[in-house]
C-alpha cells in the first residue's frame, strides 16, 4: 500500500512526507472494543505537522499536552511529538469524551498502548509489507461467514481471529492468511477440523470465476455443503433468504453437493450460480422445468452446473496459481461490497489500493 496515497486520501492534504507524519514507519488501522475505527502513524515533526494542519484549515485545540482537531466533522485527530491518532466517526456531543480517551493512549508508552497488545504482535510477525489481524466478529459479514466455514460450528466467533498477509498485483488485492484461536486447545480444534471436513482446492473451477460478481466462494468440501455450513448463522441466514425468494431449492441443492466448488453471487441477481463436482440425486427436482432454456446440467466430468456455462475442457487462467493449495477462497468486487456494507476507512485503503476492484481472500 502507498501510505503518502492513503494518509492523503484521508486528509485530503498533499505533501505528508515531509511535513511532520512519518511514513517511513508503519500506519495501522484498527477498531477499538468501543466499535470506533482508528489509525496510528508515527510523527516525526510535531512543529512542522502543526503548521501544516493549520494552514490547510484545521482547527487546532491544545488539551492534556497534545493537539486535537477534527476531521470531517465526525473524525477526532490527536497528535503529540511521537504519535498521531485519528478516531471515530463520532458524534459532537462526545468528541470530547473521545478526546480525554486519545490523550490517555497518545500518553502511554510503547511497552504498555497498542503496540503491546497481542494482536499487534500478530501483525508484527507477518512478514509481507502490509498486514492484517481482526477479530472474526469485527469483519463484514461477507468476509465472516465465508471465513466461519473453515471453523466448527460450535466454536464462538467471539474466540477466533484472522491473520494475513496483504499483496498487492496487477488488477486484485490478495489477502492470504489463516483463521486462529488465542487458546491453543481451540486453536488445534480448528486445524482438526480444516483437515477432516476440507480438503485443498485442487483449480478445477478457477477459470469460470466472473469477476463482475459481487462474490464468488471456492471449497473443496470432504463432506455436503449443507453440513459444513449447518448451524453457522450467517450461511443459515443466507439460504433461508434465497430458498424464499427463489424456485429453486438451493437446500435441496446443498444437501447432496460436496466435492470441489465454486459459489457465486452475480452482482445484480438474487439466483446462486454454481458448479459442483459431485450432485448425488437428479438435479431436476430441485429446479422448475421453465429453466431448462439457462446454462444447467450435469456435464460428462459429473460437474453440476447452474448458471454457468461449463465444458469439460481443461482451462487454465490467472487464478489457478492463487487459489491451488488453500482450503478455501473468495474473491469480492470491492467497489460493490463499499455499496452493500460501507465501512469508514475502506475508501480511503480502496484508494491507496490503486482502486484495485477484486478483493481475494484466501484460507491456508
């Protein structure tokens, strides 16, 4: 990620490299147990960055031995000589309750603030230039439920975290990680469970991902669909949804598919498009008849597919190196998941991404 990029993006001011900001040094963006999101960059001049906020209109407050302003009207900004913080979005009435709380962690030393805490040497261990580690139940739903297939149902999402390393390429964004559990025992529950109910994707079905979707999901799965997504609320939610606003039975679909697959969620349609390695019952009782005219059927390979014209042909495309060999993946269109479940920095990383429109998510 370009920082000068990103921290311009957010304070729409040009020129952060040498006015008191240091980026050089690394920025994180977080969420705080309140719900706010933040961002921590180092500063290397505090005169200078004082100069330049006041001359691009900021309003500067000294309280408790550092600088407060805000951003955006819902943005708090605090600043001292080492550190600089921006958290929110909040409302005017507690801003300055906000304030007193940035004081105190602008204040604290490294041994003891954000740098100290376990998931920041999460972060710190990860060695690609850019990195995240999150809370399962902090990420958007999309990202949660995908990622929740890979762990047992049982598990509480409150426990488990995601931890990856970030890269950037032509046209995509990849974040490649593995899901964790700060206890061990929970930790090696999960392994266990990866290694029984998933196997590894093997690309059979890389090259027939649209990235014009909103979503697309691929798994391997050793057993059915509808079991390794039994019981985990988000997917519940999901088919229940489409099982009512559809004439397909997608859950009848489900109950007898395993096998490699790819799920995908087309960007201005309600329907599932899918291809199955393995359909154990006939798929026409599950489909109405009037369908027959779409791209649907068992291809000679076995695969079922579903609104996706597939030929068993041997293809090979971009994907294949990205996705073989992890457990599961998910490619996103940024662009549309910024319009479906807006979050308040995601804009300005979009941007500093190069406006990059894919997202890939994978699972080690």
């Amino acid at each position: 990620m370009d920082s000068n990029v990103f921290m311009r993006s957010l304070f729409h001011i040009h020129n952060m490299t040498t006015r008191g900001i240091d980026l050089a040094q690394k920025v994180y963006a977080f969420e705080s147990p309140e719900g706010f999101y933040g961002l921590c960059c180092c500063v290397s001049d505090e005169d200078n960055l004082k100069e330049l906020m006041g001359k691009n209109g900021f309003k500067l407050t000294d309280f408790r031995e550092c600088t407060f302003s805000v951003l955006g009207n819902s943005w708090v900004v605090g600043f001292n000589a080492k550190s600089l913080l921006v958290m929110g979005p909040v409302t005017a009435g507690e801003q300055r309750n906000l304030m007193v709380k940035m004081a105190s962690y602008l204040k604290q030393d490294a041994d003891k603030g954000l740098r100290a805490s376990d998931l920041v040497h999460q972060l710190d261990s990860i060695q690609e230039p850019m990195a995240m580690v999150a809370a399962m139940t902090s990420l958007p739903e999309l990202m949660r439920s995908s990622l929740m297939l890979c762990a047992p149902k049982d598990m509480d999402a409150n426990q488990l975290y995601y931890r990856a390393g970030i890269s950037v390429s032509s046209d995509y964004v990849q974040v490649d990680g593995a899901i964790f559990a700060k206890n061990h025992k929970d930790d090696e529950t999960i392994r266990d469970y990866q290694l029984r109910q998933m196997d590894i994707l093997r690309g059979k079905y890389a090259s027939y991902i649209d990235e014009h979707n909103f979503v697309s999901i691929l798994l391997n799965s050793k057993t059915t669909m509808t079991e390794l997504t039994q019981g985990k609320n988000d997917f519940d939610k999901l088919f229940s949804a489409l099982n009512v606003g559809s004439d397909i039975n997608y859950g009848k679909i489900f109950d007898t598919s395993s096998g490699e697959m790819l799920v995908s969620v087309p960007t201005h349609s309600s329907q599932l498009h899918l291809l199955v390695s393995r359909l154990t019952a006939d798929w026409h009782q599950f489909v109405p008849a009037d369908m027959s005219e779409k791209p649907i059927g068992v291809a000679e390979d076995g695969t079922f597919f579903l609104g996706i014209p597939y030929k068993d042909v041997a293809q090979h495309g971009k994907w294949d190196a990205v996705l073989k060999g992890k457990r599961a993946a998910m490619l996103v269109n940024l662009a549309e998941l910024q319009r479906v479940a807006p979050l308040p920095l995601l804009q300005s990383v979009h941007t500093a991404l190069g406006n990059r429109q894919l997202m890939v998510l994978t699972v080690k």
